[in-house]
DNA sequence: GGTCAGCACGGGACGGATTC
DNA sequence: GAATCCGTCCCGTGCTGACC
C-alpha cells in the first residue's frame, strides 16, 4: 500500500492548507487581500479599480475570498462592503508577505518613488503599526524591558504599567478572542513589528494624540512632529526610525 | 423612470499537463 | 514537437435591485 494510501484518514482530518494556498495563488486574489491590509472597508467597485480588473472578474474573487473566509462581506443597499475576515486574518497575510519573493516594480517618478519610501516607514497593518517604525517599536520596547521573550512576544509588569502611564486602557489582560501581544513579520524590513491587542491600542492610541496621521486611501502613515517627539521621549528612538530615509528601500533578495 | 452597483452567464485567451 | 484537454482568469453583456 502507499503511503497516501496509508494516510488517507489522516490527511483529511488536516487543515487544508492547500485551498488556503489556491485563494491566495491569484495575483488578483492577492492584491485585494493586501488592499484590505489598510483595516479598511471597500466597496466591489473599488477593490475592481484598485486590482484594475472588470467588476464582474472582481465579484467571481470576492466570491471565493469570502466563501474561503478570507474576508467578511456586509450588503447595504446595491453596495456590497467588504474587508478581511478578522486581526488574524491580517497578521497572516503579513506574515505570508514578509516570506514571498519580493516582485521588482520599476518606478517611474518622484511621486512613486516618494510613495514607495513613504510605505517602506511606517504604514497601517490592518490594526496597528507597520514598516519600519512598527518594527523600531516592537525592538525599543524589547530593549527597555517592556516586551519579554518567552514563546513570543509577551508584555512584562514594566510594560504594562508604561501603557497605563500612556492612558492606554487596553493594558489590561487580553480579551479572550485575541492574543494580547503578536508579531508580525514586516514584509518590507523582513523583522518583527508589533502586532495583537497591545499594538492595536498603541496604534489607536497613536491616532488619537495625533502622533501620526493616516493618508485617505492609502496605508501610508506620517508620523507628525508630536508623534516624533513622543517616540524619542518615550522610547528613544533615533532619527533614522522617525523619519523616511532618504534612499529607497534596498531590493529583497 | 433614469442611474448605478453588483451579479450571473457565456465565451475567448492563456498556460500547464497529458497523449501521441 | 504537435495536438488535445482541462482548469483558470478575464471580459462583455444582459439582468436585477436599490437609490434618487
């Protein structure tokens, strides 16, 4: 007997990785998913322009990715509103990004230069802070004793009472139906940020004190001058994690 | 009633696998 | 290597339903 064979009972009682895999395996498929990342809510038009494919090609996808539990949909009216399925979902994605081959879009002008620079800094994962500013937190954070190594990220006594220093109310334990301190693999820096409830507070947090500002319809942050001044102060960090480098992001290899 | 967003369906294009 | 089959992606068209 194979071995298939032999393993058919098990194999079935798998996850199935492989339809997991086949949603993702569409470059359309998968630029609706990195759209959604922003943690926004799109419309079926929108995603079909931003993926720049016919609306009846972009509902055929959103059909798939919503049947697969990619993504959650809501009906109001004629519009159909979709967005990922939930803060896992995102931090899949993200995880997934920082291991695919990197693919070389050549730039074409300062403005897509600006953007891509700009994106590469700091950006929205889904709920919290990406790019290398998220990944300069989540590193000063460890530095200073306020995120500890133990299977994962965890948040120590110190760091949770700096976040209640902050005003942050969501120091408090984790909600049961989501990890308080996750990683994500940034797939622009290839290093941790912080993700889970912790970094989703931070982020938030971050909005309302107005230390960085999310662009309209895009994932781009801009760290304001209070936002840079607050990241010094409160976890030192240097000038070339609070402000976009002057060179372009260095090719992935 | 006109307009708009989205859906279902049919068919063409394309690429990979298989067969001869 | 050529022909064929099959699956997938995409688009155009017509239709439906909601909004104004």
């Amino acid at each position: 007997m194979k071995r298939w064979d032999a393993d058919q009972e098990s194999v079935a009682e798998t996850p199935d990785l492989a339809a997991l895999a086949a949603l993702l395996a569409d470059r359309t498929r998968a630029a609706i998913c990195m759209a959604l990342l922003d943690g926004g809510t799109w419309t079926a038009g929108e995603l079909a322009e931003y993926a720049a494919v016919a609306p009846s090609t972009t509902t055929e996808h959103l059909n798939l990715l919503v049947s697969g539990g990619l993504l959650a949909e809501e009906r109001q009216g004629r519009r159909r509103y979709v967005r990922l399925a939930g803060p896992e979902t995102a931090e899949t994605l993200e995880n997934l990004a920082g291991l695919a081959p990197y693919r070389q879009v050549p730039i074409r002008s300062l403005a897509e230069a600006n953007h891509r620079r700009a994106l590469h800094h700091a950006r929205t994962c889904y709920d919290h802070i990406a790019g290398a500013l998220g990944v300069a937190i989540a590193e000063a954070m460890t530095e200073r004793g306020l995120l500890a190594r133990d299977y994962g990220l965890v948040l120590t006594a110190a760091g949770a009472d700096w976040l209640a220093a902050l005003g942050i109310p969501d120091a408090a334990p984790p909600a049961a139906h989501r990890a308080h301190v996750r990683t994500c693999l940034d797939w622009t820096v290839r290093r941790q940020h912080l993700s889970g409830a912790v970094g989703a507070a931070l982020y938030r947090h971050a909005l309302e004190r107005d230390w960085v500002v999310k662009a309209v319809a895009t994932r781009i942050l801009t760290l304001t001058a209070a936002g840079r001044a607050a990241f010094r102060a409160q976890l030192g960090l240097p000038d070339e994690a609070l402000f976009p480098s002057l060179a372009l992001p260095a090719p992935r290899t």
